[in-house]
C-alpha cells in the first residue's frame, strides 16, 4: 500500500534514509519480499545511523527470519535511540516472545507497564506470554486492561477470544468469534489472527483453513507464521509447510538451528497434551471462524484489500547511550572540541522550538523534528529521535544526561519579524547546563529549509565534525526549492506527531498540499504515506481511501 509512495519517493532521493526505511518495511508486510526488504533497511541505516525507526523495523524483519539474536540487537538500538516510545520496548519484549525466551520478555513488558502504564501493548504484551506458559487467569486480567485501554476494536476481541480459548472457556470463545464473523462485515477481520484462536481451541482443521485464507490474500501477518509459537499445532502439517513453501519461508529454517531456537520447544497447556500457544501483535483481523456446533462462519471480504493495506503497515504498527564526555576550549570561543571518556560518538537531543505564537509553535515543533532527521546523516554523532526531543521538552538539561546518556543539548525559539524568519538557537553541555554556544539565525521569511540548513552547518562546524563525502551531500541537499511547500512539510511534521486521528488527517491535507506544491519534493511523499499509514493504527474507523490516497501521491 505504502510501497508505491515509498518507491516514488526513493526514485526522487536515492539518499533519504526514511524513504528506504518505510519501502524496506512495506515491502516485507506487502510482497513477502524479504531481500529486498533488508536491502532497503540496512541503506536506510547506512544514510541516517540515527534513524531509531529504521532499526526497529529492522529488527521485525529479522525476527521473521529466526535470527532473534541479530534482531535483538537492533531492537535494543531502537530504544537506545528513541528510549521515551513504548513501542520500541514493546518490541523487544515481542522478540524474546518468539524466540521463545518466556521469562525475559515477562520482565520486559512488565518494565514497559510501569513506564508506560496507559500503555495498551504494554499489557496485551503480558497477557499473551501469560497464556503461553498457562498463567491463564492473569492473562485474563492483563487483557481486560489492554482492552479498557484500546476500546471495543477488533485487536482486543481477538485477543480476549484467544484468552477464553486457552483457559479452557470454549463457549465464550467461539460466541465471541461469532460477533467478530458479525463485525467483519463492517471491518477487516484478519484470517491469521483468527486462527490463532482456533490454535488455542485445538481445532486444527480451521487453524489451516484460516491460514490458507490469510495466504489467498496475501496477508502481512503470515511473515510469522514461521517463528510463532501459537502454531506449533500445525507445525508439522503438509498444508502448512506448503503455505511457508509459497511464501518463500523455507530458505530461513537454517535460522532457527543456528539460533538455537527449537520451535516446537513451548510450555504446555495445563490439562492438556497441546502445545500453549499465541500471537498478535498491532491490528484488526479477517476471516474464517466456527461455531460451537462445528459450523464455519463465514467473515465479510468485499473490503478485505483495503483492510491488508492496514496490515501491511499496522503489523508494525518503538539503554541510552551513557557515556561521559569533557570538553576544552579552543582558540575560538565559539568552538567546541569533542573528546570521548568511552563511547565515540556523542550524543545530541533537539528540543522542540518554542514560538511567540500558535503558528509558530507549530513551525517550531515540525523544524526540530527535520533538523534532527538532518543531522542524524552524520555518523560521528548519536541523535536521539524527535520523539524523545518532543517528550523530554521542559525537563531540565542535566537530568535529561543522566536519564538518557545526552551530551548536548540544543533547544531555541523560532518567531516571525518584519522582513525575516528569526530562530535562536543554543547548544548546551548537558552534563553541566553550561551554554557551550548561542547564535540567531535569520532568514528571508518563510525559508525555514534555510534556517535549518545554516543550524546544521552550525553545529557540526562547531563540534570539528569532518562529515564523510555522502554526509556532506545529505546536510548540504536541498529538498525543494519552494518555501511554501517546504512549510507546509514542516506544518504536516508537527500535526502527525500527536498521533491523534484529527492530527494526522490534517498533516495528510499538509503532506499533500506541499506535494502540489512541488511534485518532486520527495520528503512530503514520506511524510503522506506515513500519514495515511498511522491512520488505520489510530483512527478506529479510517477513510476508505486511507491507502488508495497513499498510492495516487
């Protein structure tokens, strides 16, 4: 669904690190297209080794394969990277998950609901390893949390059907498989999901049966359906090998051995000669489902391709670095000389950019997101994400470098004069508090892409940074060369970061806006894919045209 946004955007820049991350993922959600998915991915890694996004969908691709020990790896880089989004720990805990690692992943998605305790993954999380290894009740309960948490959708009946189902409520379980069958005339309902359901109610036949639906449509789910333990009760079926055999699967069962990983190694189910089993993950869910008297029900599939391109993206859907770092002062005042105590690279925290007015506020947000994008490229320097920078705003400097391993810190306030755009900028120690440097910048107004150009040139200047040849190339390029579209990139950047359904509807009419305004600014293509993507994520019922938009732009 993405991929033909994300395609177009990497044919404008071949070098933009969020192009490759975005049709690195999709292709592996949309096309099963697991080379060129690393391919995309470890480019994507190579431009911006500061792209927190781009090493969590990484390491989703590589926990598909079996390879859980590269994976993690990643993952855990992904929260070095972006520590304040729960989705990052989410998926480190997902990963021990599969690799079958029970009691670790408990500890993890216990961290993350005492981090993040409105946090619904946090506790759907839980709940799904607590039915694995027959904890059953206090699935139960996790799961009514996740539930309270994430409303009346179908992620959350599919997942308290599965809780009935392994603790043994079998009548509960298929009732509620008839109101999904009921619901999926409304909504996507996912055949894979569904069943894993049937996994937990030990009825083989419709497990296959789901999962040959699920293929039929090409659905993203199916990725796992290697690693998960909730099928080990059909591991050993000749219909399923074969469905792994269509996908291209097979090439990774070297994995498993090599990772030491044994696959039909699963707790069991008390009372019974199963296996324990689940999954899930981030998502709605399609297809067959049986009634209590053995009969199938039959899901709703008019508007099935329109749910898989939710899917697609929804399947996915998030340590600091902590070393210690002095400074000298040089000839120049104004420059700053580096030394490492331990790591090599420093690290770096934008705050958003404060504003005299509602407009610019947003402006402000949307330039410290893009600035940290930019300097991100530069592989001598660790860039925590935008998101951090967002959630960490108005929190002192010093306890933001003993939290979070900072070394700098840059923070500013942007506001519009007569004739010029005017952002001060200040770069600070954060270990001390100390102003290392501060500088007013000016542009023509409405050159925000200026502004940001002359900050990035001014840190890296100042830290005696040597950016290598393609670094140089990703800090000097120049987008577009209109300001108004360049604006409306930086409006739609700052309305997405909420997350709220109207937030993102409104950075879709931005992304889009900017899109007219220069139909070669590659940027604005990510930015509206990945709009009408986190639409189907978090608006319960998204526009029709949610993906069909993502491929016209």
């Amino acid at each position: 669904p993405a991929i033909e946004a994300a395609s177009r955007s990497v044919e404008l820049d071949p070098e933009l690190s969020e192009a490759h991350a975005t049709l690195g993922f999709s292709l592996h959600a949309g096309r099963y297209d697991w080379a060129g998915a690393e391919k995309h991915l470890k480019k994507a890694i190579e431009l911006n080794p500061g792209n927190a996004v781009a090493y969590v969908w990484y390491s989703i691709v590589l926990y598909t394969e079996g390879r859980f020990d590269e994976a993690l790896d990643l993952a855990r880089k992904g929260v070095e990277l972006d520590p304040l989004t729960p989705f990052n720990h989410h998926n480190v805990g997902w990963g021990l998950y599969y690799a079958r690692r029970f009691d670790e992943a408990i500890k993890i998605y216990q961290k993350v609901i005492e981090d993040f305790p409105d946090y619904s993954f946090g506790h759907y999380g839980l709940s799904k390893i607590y039915r694995i290894i027959g904890r059953t009740k206090e699935a139960i309960k996790e799961n009514q949390r996740a539930k309270e948490l994430m409303g009346e959708s179908v992620f959350s009946l599919l997942a308290e059907a599965e809780c009935l189902a392994a603790d043994g409520q079998t009548e509960l379980s298929r009732q509620k498989l008839v109101e999904l069958a009921k619901l999926a005339e409304e909504r996507f309902v996912s055949p894979y999901q569904v069943s894993l359901v049937y996994a937990f109610l030990d009825d083989k036949e419709n497990v296959i049966s789901c999962l040959k639906q699920a293929y039929e449509r090409k659905e993203a789910w199916l990725n796992w359906m290697g690693v998960d333990p909730a099928l080990n009760l059909v591991r050993e079926s000749s219909e399923y090998n074969s469905i792994l055999e269509e996908i291209g699967y097979r090439q990774f069962f070297v994995n498993f051995a090599l990772s030491g990983t044994n696959l039909l190694d699963a707790p069991r189910r008390a009372g019974s000669g199963r296996d324990r089993m689940h999954d899930l993950t981030t998502l709605v869910i399609d297809d067959g489902h049986q009634t209590a008297d053995g009969a199938t029900l039959e899901f709703s599939t008019h508007n099935w391709k329109r749910w898989i391109a939710a899917a697609v993206i929804m399947v996915a859907v998030l340590t600091a670095i902590g070393s210690i770092y002095y400074f000298n002062a040089p000839s120049d005042p104004k420059m700053v000389v580096v030394k490492s105590a331990g790591f090599q690279n420093p690290a770096l925290l934008v705050l958003p950019f404060s504003g005299n007015d509602p407009a610019s506020e947003t402006i402000g947000v949307g330039l410290a997101d893009a600035l940290t994008q930019r300097l991100g490229n530069l592989k001598s320097i660790s860039v925590l994400s935008a998101s951090t920078g967002r959630s960490l705003a108005g929190r002192d400097v010093r306890e933001i470098a003993s939290e979070f391993g900072v070394s700098f810190v840059m923070k500013g306030e942007i506001r519009n004069e007569t004739g010029s755009a005017v952002l001060e900028v200040e770069l600070l120690n954060a270990n001390t508090g100390t102003v290392l440097w501060d500088e007013t910048f000016r542009s023509d107004p409405g050159n925000y892409f200026e502004l940001q150009s002359k900050v990035a040139d001014r840190f890296w200047r100042s830290l005696k940074i040597e950016p290598l040849p393609m670094e140089l190339r990703q800090l000097e390029k120049s987008y577009t060369q209109s300001a108004s579209a360049y604006e409306k990139y930086l409006i739609g950047r700052s309305q997405m970061a909420n997350r709220t359904s109207e937030g993102l509807r409104r950075a879709i009419a931005s992304f889009a806006a900017a899109i007219k305004d220069d139909a070669g600014f590659a940027p604005a293509f990510v930015g509206l894919a990945d709009a009408h993507s986190l639409l189907n994520l978090y608006d319960i019922r998204p526009p029709e045209d949610a993906y069909s938009k993502a491929r016209e732009y």
